[in-house]
C-alpha cells in the first residue's frame, strides 16, 4: 500500500477516467437551472480556458495573488494561505507553483498523503524542477516508502546538479539517509524472522 494508490498509472487510466468522469459531469451540468452567462462560463472551461482567462485576469494579478497567498503562510496563517491559494488554483489549475505551495502546507502539517498527490500533479506540470522531487521524496520517505524516496531523490540530485548546489547536497544527504533507512528496515525484518 502507498501513499500515492488511487492515482492513474498511464496515460491511458487518465483518458478512461475522464471518458467516465466527463458525462457524467455533463449530465449533473445539464440538470442544474442554470443562468446563461454561467453556461458560457462553463462552456469555456470546458474547451480549455482557465477561469482566470476567462475573468480576464491579468499575469500581474495572478502573481500578486500568488505573492499574498505565500505571505499569509509565512506569517504563519497556514490555513488561510492555503485557501487563498486554493482559489488561484481554480482560477488558474496549471500554475504548477501554486500547487507546490498548496503541497507544502499539507506536508507541513504531516499531511504527507496529500501532499505526495499534489507534487506528482506538481511534477507532471515542471518535470525539470528539482524541488518537487525533493518533496515527492520527503513525503515518501515520512511514508517509509524507501524505494520511491531514494527513486525521487535521486532525480532531484540530478536535476539540481550544476544549477542548484543547496538542493543537490540536500538531495545527496537525503538520498543516502533514505537508504540508510531502507537497510535498516531489511535488517530488522530479516531480524523477526
């Protein structure tokens, strides 16, 4: 069992998901005594655009909006910074560092499930990015999930290696704890035996 179960595998899963989710969606939709501008509204969204463009909200506004959320939680106000930031991500759901943000308020507070979820959406959206391997592992890692920590360290080593040498050297100590602590775990359980 794992933290990340009850995500799709393939590319493939994702497509049946939606083919399932989608007319169902639709039918709930299509149920609702709806106003005509909120249809239009909705008929956008669905072929694509996010709400922020559709609001016409500007890039400068979304940063702004993305710089307050992360104020808020550095204040200290974690909850509300999180749902400030949960409506920028409905307002705009490919913002990956949005949902890197929205990940660390849930891994700050030991929600490392969730968290894991959001940073392969996360890692889906900015591949290249060491930090959400970084999290991806600390996450696994809190789960005692070794193989996948060590998998995910190791790649934010990689990808942070010449760019960022903080990260690199966070992802090398952590990598090697994580097997550390996957050796550990074989011990003892060859130990009980």
């Amino acid at each position: 069992m794992s933290i990340l179960d009850g995500l799709p595998k393939t590319e493939a899963d994702w497509r049946r998901r939606i083919e399932i989710a989608a007319p169902v969606a639709q039918g709930l939709i299509d149920g609702l005594a709806l106003p005509p501008k909120v249809r239009s509204v909705l008929k956008l969204m669905s072929e694509g655009m996010a709400l922020a463009d559709i609001c016409g909200l500007t890039s400068e506004e979304r940063d702004a909006m993305f710089i307050r959320g992360c104020r808020m939680i550095q204040a200290g106000d974690v909850k509300k910074g999180r749902e400030w930031m949960i409506v920028l991500h409905q307002l705009e759901p490919l913002d990956a560092r949005v949902i890197y943000a929205i990940a660390l308020t849930y891994q700050s507070e030991g929600n490392v499930a969730l968290a894991a979820k959001l940073y392969v959406h996360f890692i889906a959206l900015d591949a290249a990015n060491p930090e959400g391997h970084l999290r991806l592992g600390e996450c696994l890692l809190s789960a005692r999930e070794y193989d996948g920590a060590i998998a995910h360290f190791a790649v934010g080593e990689r990808l942070s290696r010449g760019s960022n040498a903080a990260a690199a050297a966070h992802a090398v100590r952590m990598h090697a704890h994580a097997i550390e602590r996957r050796s550990a775990q074989r011990h003892a359980g060859r130990a009980a035996r």
